[in-house]
C-alpha cells in the first residue's frame, strides 16, 4: 500500500483524502447540519482541526454546497413523474437549446442524457399526475421532441442523494 505522501506525489501534488475525510464526507452528506463538535467526536478529532478539514473539504471541490432536503409532501409535489424523450437532434447546438428549455422548468428536478433507445431521461415532480399535462405543454412548447414516455413512480423504495465516498481519493 502506498503512503499518502507517495500518493500525493503520484496525483501531481493533490491532497489525498484519509478515512476521517471520507467519514466527515459522509456524515455531512447525510445531516449537514450536524455540529462541529459532535462530527468531530465522532471522527476523533477536536473541533478545530475538524472545521479546518471541512473547510479544505469545501475549498477543494469535495462539499460542492450544504443544502435542506425539504418534505416532497409539506411542500405539494408528491407525485413523481419519469418522461424518456427521445430527440432527431444530437447536435451540441440543440443540446445547449434543450439544456436551456428545461432550465428553468421546476418540476424537472434532474435531466440525465443516455445511451439505448432514448436520449434523455427526466424526473418531473408535481402536485398531482394531472398538472404533468401543463409541464409537458411548456416543455415542447420551447423545444421539438421526437417522443415522450411518460411513467408515473408508484412507490419510492430508496430515496436520497449520499454518494458513496469509499472510493475519494
């Protein structure tokens, strides 16, 4: 196994992550408002060098940004909805026009482009299926689609947006 030094040298100078790194990953991935003192207990290291690392954590790209994951049903949408559309287009020009049609679309919570038989995949939230004809409206009312299948989720068996962090280096 290499040293973190020989690892470091290895990666061109970057800072490499130690098992309190991806632990305080981890634990604020999952809670970010947990307090310093009490990550820190749990990753045996005093508040100070916690926040230090956290703060290295968020200054090197690791914490993009701390976020609250609101009640999908305090909040009237909890109905999700998954449209794969498919495009004639694969031009960057016309991804850059879809990218910008669904932008500022608030129901569409993720876009994902894929390989197979359909070239994007959304995941629309709403208030009720019904209000999917309106999002739907909007959308081809910005941009020409080929096709869209829409598939109403009955039941969410996992939920969340922890990644696992065994594998930060």
């Amino acid at each position: 196994m290499l040293h973190n030094e020989c690892v470091n040298c290895l990666l061109g100078g970057a800072e490499v992550l130690d098992d309190r790194d991806r632990k305080i990953l981890d634990a604020l991935q999952r809670d970010a408002s947990v307090s310093v003192a009490d990550l820190a207990e749990r990753v045996a290291l005093s508040p100070s060098a916690c926040s230090r690392r956290i703060q290295r954590l968020e200054e090197t790209g690791y914490i993009e940004r701390r976020i609250a994951v609101l009640d999908r049903e305090r909040v009237g949408v909890p109905t999700t909805v998954f449209a794969l559309v498919k495009t004639a287009h694969h031009s960057d020009e016309w991804i850059e026009s879809f990218r910008r049609a669904i932008s500022d679309l608030a129901e569409i919570v993720e876009a994902h482009r894929l390989t197979g038989s359909y070239d994007y995949l959304l995941k629309i939230v709403l208030p009720r299926v019904e209000h999917y004809d309106v999002v739907y409206r909007r959308l081809v009312k910005r941009i020409e689609l080929f096709d869209v299948s829409a598939f109403i989720s009955m039941e969410t068996l996992k939920a969340g947006s922890a990644v696992p962090v065994d594998y930060a280096v």
